[in-house]
C-alpha cells in the first residue's frame, strides 16, 4: 500500500503535517471545554509528534519512505489521532469529527486504491467507536451514518478521479512514445534511447542502422497513400520480428524513414543484423487487396561508434550518409559507414 507518485506525496505530506500541528496547537490552546491533566498532556504530545513526523519526511528518501508504507502510516495514524483526542477532549461534535476529512482526503489524492480503503474504514470504524464512547446509541449511529457516508463519498470521488487522470496521462505518453500507425517506437523516443546508450560506456560500443523504404513514393502515386501506410505496417511487423526489443529499439523516425538503435553492439554483428533485415524484407511480400504481391525493398546504412563514444549527432550523420550511399548505389543493399 504505497504513494502513487512518492514526490508528491512527501511535499503534500510534510505541509499538512505541518498544518495539523498548527490546527491541533491552537485547538489545545483555545479549546473552551475543560481538560484534565491526560487530555492536555497527550494534545500536546501529539502536536511535538506530528511535527517530529514531518520532520522525518523532509529529511528521508520519497522513495524509502514509500518502500516501508510510511505514507499510508500517516494517513491512518492521523485518523487515529483525531479519534483519540475526540474521546480524551470529550468532543462529539461535527467540528471534531470534520477533521477526519483531512486524511482521508489526503490519502484519496495521493495513495494507491488499497491505502485508500484502508484509511476510509479506519475512519469510519474510529469514528464510530469514538462516537459509541461519547453519546447515546441512537445519537451516535445518526452521526456515524452521516460521517461515514461523507467519507466514503469523497473516498470514491476522488479516487475515480484520480483513476480517469492517470489514464488520461497514460494515453497522452503513449503517443508520445509510440507511433499510432506501426506501432514502433516514435522520434522522440529513439531521441530518449540514444542519449541513454551514449550517456554510459557500453561494452561493444553502439550501432544505429537506417532504413529507407525502396521507390515509396512511386508505392503511394500507383497504389495510393492508404496502401502506402499498409507497406508500413507490413514493414513494421517483418522487422519486429527480426529484432529482439531486449536489446535494440525499433522507431519510426518519420516518414518511409525507421531506425534500429543496437546498444552493446559491434560493427560486424550490425552490418550482419542489417543483412538479415534486408533478406526478411525481400522475402515477405506485402499481399494487396486483390490478391496480388507487392514486391518491397529497402536501403539500409549502418554506422558503429566505440564503447567509449558519447558523439550522437556524429553517430546519426554517419549512418545517414551510409544509407544515402546505399540508395545511390542502385537501392535494396546494405552499406556500412567508414569506422
């Protein structure tokens, strides 16, 4: 039962703490209801904890804290603690029990649905028995209905809005990094895949293969665009199954124009894997409409740059000039940039 987004919750978490303690000091401080000796002993008490508490998320790792439940701890902590003081202050009011909205909105907002549950019946549950302590049966069952049902309400709101957000954002990064039409990886994702493989030192050094799909424009002007995306997808598929996603990513750099991203790879097993994605395209036609073969081909550059090497922009331009040497060269073949 953990923080969705641990950051978050830790900033948010150490503001309210913070706010509690205050509330709760001047709660001790102009309460009009008499207190006794324990009363005001553990109101206080819970005011140094509180700040003792916020204390500790600033300083510790989101992260840790998020491991060991620490975030869902408080939320329910919290309930716990206004339930006790209701009791110990002998306030059964509407004003006391309004306090229980704090964690549980807190923890609607910022933990995973379990937590949520967890927090909301604990409130419910502390409510009620603090409620059973201080009034009538009838009274406090009234009070708990209403209470519970509030909680409840706002518990469920917010956590299916939450849910609708996270899809909404999910969709939102797919797009960013998946493109819609083959599936692949997009520009900016292989943009993302590059700067991580030329940001550390990979054994073997990294290989950037890409491909140009043969005479596509001649495929779109005969057969039309809407064909023209099929060979695409088709092309998207033969290639996929030819790269293992474990160690290389496959992206759709636009247009006709994809790219094999090959960390911890040498230039000999590049030049071979490059070959082999040629043979798998000549070897699987893409079947029209009408029943009939499209024949397709593609050029293929290929550049290699050394374990140690951080030049992307030097990594690109090389297969990219081997590519177009591939397409000057008649097309349908592999060449491989100069080490």
């Amino acid at each position: 039962m953990r923080a969705r987004e641990p950051e978050s919750a830790a900033r948010s978490g150490v503001l309210i703490l913070v706010v509690a303690a205050l509330v709760l000091a001047a709660f001790n401080t102009f309460q009009p209801l008499p207190y006794n000796m324990w009363a005001k002993v553990a109101a206080w008490s819970a005011v140094a904890f509180v700040l003792l508490v916020a204390a500790a998320v600033a300083v510790v790792s989101a992260e840790k804290l998020n491991r060991i439940g620490v975030y869902t701890m408080i939320a329910v902590g919290g309930v716990l603690l206004i339930c006790g003081l209701n009791v110990l202050t002998n306030d059964p009011s509407a004003a006391s029990q309004a306090f229980l909205a704090f964690p549980v909105l807190w923890a609607a907002s910022h933990l995973e649905r379990g937590a949520v549950v967890l927090v909301t019946g604990t409130a419910v549950v502390g409510d009620g028995v603090a409620l059973l302590l201080l009034l009538p049966f009838d009274a406090a069952m009234t009070d708990l209905v209403f209470f519970g049902t509030v909680l409840v309400v706002m518990a469920v709101m917010l956590v299916r809005a939450n849910t609708t957000q996270e899809r909404l954002v999910a969709a939102l990064q797919e797009q960013l990094t998946v493109d819609s039409l083959t599936g692949l990886a997009t520009r900016r994702a292989f943009d993302g895949a590059l700067e991580t493989a030329m940001s550390r030192s990979v054994p073997g050094g990294t290989a950037l293969v890409l491909i140009d799909v043969d005479s596509f424009k001649s495929i779109n002007d005969t057969h039309g665009h809407p064909v023209g995306d099929d060979v695409l997808v088709h092309l998207a598929t033969v290639l996929r199954g030819r790269v293992r996603a474990e160690d290389a990513v496959l992206s759709r750099l636009g247009g006709d124009e994809l790219a094999v991203l090959m960390p911890g790879c040498d230039r000999t097993i590049a030049e071979y894997r490059a070959k082999d994605l040629l043979d798998a395209v000549r070897s699987a036609p893409m079947t029209l409409a009408d029943g009939t073969l499209l024949a397709l081909s593609i050029s293929v550059g290929v550049a290699h740059v050394p374990q140690h090497s951080s030049d992307r922009r030097g990594l690109y331009t090389a297969a990219d000039a081997a590519l177009y040497d591939a397409k000057r060269a008649g097309r349908g073949r592999v060449s491989v940039a100069a080490t």
